[in-house]
C-alpha cells in the first residue's frame, strides 16, 4: 500500500515482493493456544459423554476446516484432558504448554468458560474481554465452544482451561503491561502458528494502543525494541507504562490505531537504522522488506559540512551505522541528527493526517547501547555531549 506526499518522501508500507527466494526445507508451522484448547476441550467432553478418552480429535478451524490435534493424557471425574502446545518452528513461549481443560454437565444447555490456575485474569478494559475475566480472546472462546457442542450438541458444560506454570510464562510475555495477571492469554486469530509471523506482533501493537487509550492515556511512546523502550522510559518517567509501546517494525499499525482512538500526540525513541527508514517515508520498517537510504544520509552529510569522502563513504555503507560512526567522529553527528529527528517527525505526522488526522509527533534517537539520547526534536531530551 502507497500512499503520496506532495512536500515529502512517499510515505509506503512495502508490498511483499512478487517472488520468494525457494527454502530448502520450509518452516513447520504448529497450533495456537486457542487451537489447543479447543482439542483438549472436546477430547474431555467425549471422555465425559462416552467414558473414553481419544487418541486425537478434529476440531473446527475459523477457515471452515477442520484439523486433528493429538492428546496427550486425561482424566475422568471429572472429565479431563490434556493437549501439549506445539508452535512449530516459531520461537513462541508457550510452546510445550500443557493446556488443560475439564469438562462438567450444567443444566441450562450453555457453554460457559472459565479460566483457571495459569490463565490470566483481565483487570483493564480496552481488551475487549470482560474485566474480572479469563484473558481468552473471541476467537479461542469461538473454537472451544464449536469443538465442544460438536460433542455434546444442544445440551450445556462448564469448561475450565488450565496451564501449569503459565504465571510463569507470562513473566515473559506483554501481559502485565495490558493488564493481564495471573497467567498467559489464550489466543489466537486462525488456529496456525505460523513461524515468525509479523501477524502476531502487530496485533499485540494494535493491542496495546487500545489498552493505553481505554485508560485514558493521550500520548504513545513508541519504540523499537528492548533498549530503545528502557531509554523512552528514562526520558519520559511520569508516563504510565501503559504509554510504552514496543512497536518493532510496526510504526504504521501504531499509528493508525492512535488515530483511530483519537490520541493527542506520539513519541518515537529509535536508533539511527530505524529512524532512517522511517525519514525516508517507510513506515513498516521490516530488514527483509525495506533498505537503509544510505543517500539521504549522505545528503545530510553534505548539508551540514561534509566533504566528498565523506559523503560517498556513507552513500556506499551498507548500515546506516557507519554514517552515525563518521557523524560522530567528525563532530556533524548532533546536527546531522538533529535534522533526521525533524524528518521522521514530519513523516510520521503525514502518515496520521492521511490515516484520518494529523498527530503531533516528536522523536528522539538513542546511541546504540540506549544509554544516552544523542539528538532529539526536542533540545532538552539530549543527554549525549560530544567529546
């Protein structure tokens, strides 16, 4: 998707390229929290209907497909079983969680869902879920309820979904931030884990926007990643936590949803790769889909007294690290920063205003440890002196 600038760099979310390079062996994919949970929950509700419980179930899938999981133990009285998580290639947390999920009769024919230990309970809104309940998001709730009427048809359960050690893994998860304690969420969008999709990040970027507007905040901090979020902490310590979003390559997903919830302003903390793309009108910033523009550093190079060496040495680097390296050692980096903060602050407000409104935006960039802010739009957030 593109979208046109008349005083600026095109402001662009880069197509996926029309060809793909050919992987030797393609990366496995594997099954959600949701999908797992659903598979237990029908496997507990045959062993509660039949007394058997099965080797594996098909469950239903949200593209109308159904898939078979394999289960892994259970229990009768009452009715219990275990499903074990497999992300497949992908570097998820929760991958070799055990989600278990009890099945009893009620008598009013509805399927009701609760959450147990190692589940999070919500205690913010802005999630969609009920605050004071279980953090398992509509699609799960969905397919749980789907495999189990498959089993029990009109009649009604109670269906408990548990995961030993799940506090634990949320430790490293965003949870706490969103408000969910106590445990991981059960999520899930298609039921597929697929290896290092950027599907799940950006909605936990979208996620966390909604959480920060439901309680009330007016400003996104923005970051990229690890160092970048502890330094926006530093530089900005009276905004709630809730503030802090770590976006990664998402910055478009992020500002969209700022616009939509009618936020005042947005803060962007990066290094000066990140910020690069973004002055150069990218706004999905992913290594594989987008390139430094090493010429435009090479333009504020020479805008701000660099001579020709050094000009083509930055337009001829392959990162942008090796411009902030030749700033620095020859006294430009404040100035050449300086004005690449200005330029990621003018495209950023461009992208909100044709996202529906213009939100003010201020940036600053961080060295590379993210101990020091080393240029910034706003002169009282520098902390870096040159020496």
């Amino acid at each position: 998707m593109s979208r046109a600038s008349d005083d600026g760099p095109q402001l662009r979310e880069p197509d996926l390229p029309r060809t793909a390079k050919v992987r030797p062996k393609a990366l496995r994919t594997g099954f959600t929290t949701g999908a797992c949970s659903a598979a237990a929950a029908k496997a507990a509700a045959e062993l509660m209907v039949t007394g058997h419980l099965p080797a594996v179930v098909d469950i239903p899938f949200p593209d109308g497909r159904h898939r078979r999981l394999q289960v892994d133990s259970g229990s009768a009285d009452p009715a219990t079983a275990v499903v074990v998580k497999d992300a497949g290639d992908d570097p998820d947390v929760t991958h070799g969680a055990r989600l278990t999920v009890t099945v009893t009769a009620r008598g009013d024919g509805q399927v009701v869902l609760h959450g147990g230990e190692g589940v999070g309970v919500v205690t913010k809104p802005g999630l969609g879920l009920e605050v004071g309940g279980p953090a398992i998001n509509p699609v799960p709730r969905e397919m749980i309820t789907a495999a189990v009427r498959e089993v029990i048809g009109d009649r009604g359960a109670d269906v408990t979904i548990t995961v030993p050690g799940g506090e634990k893994m949320a430790y490293k998860t965003t949870n706490r931030r969103l408000g969910i304690y106590g445990g991981i969420s059960i999520l899930g969008t298609t039921g597929i884990v697929r290896p290092f999709s950027t599907a799940s990040w950006r909605s936990s970027v979208e996620q966390a926007i909604s959480v920060l507007a439901a309680q009330g905040g007016r400003t996104a901090v923005l970051s990229t990643g690890g160092r970048t979020e502890k330094a926006a902490m530093r530089l900005l310590p009276d905004e709630p936590e809730v503030a802090f979003v770590e976006v990664g390559d998402f910055t478009g997903a992020a500002l969209r949803r700022a616009v939509e919830h009618g936020l005042d302003g947005v803060v962007f903390v990066g290094m000066i790769g990140k910020l690069t793309k973004l002055a150069s009108g990218v706004v999905m910033t992913h290594y594989t889909r987008s390139k430094v523009d090493t010429a435009l550093l090479g333009r504020l190079t020479a805008e701000f007294g660099g001579d020709p060496a050094q000009v083509a040495e930055i337009e001829q680097a392959a990162t942008a690290r090796r411009a902030y390296e030749v700033w620095r050692g020859s006294g430009l980096l404040p100035a050449c920063a300086h004005r690449l903060c200005e330029l990621v602050a003018a495209v950023l407000e461009r992208f909100s205003e044709e996202c529906g409104r213009r939100l003010p935006a201020r940036v600053a960039m961080v060295d590379f440890q993210g101990e020091h802010v080393v240029a910034a739009t706003e002169a009282r957030w520098v902390t870096w002196q040159s020496r």
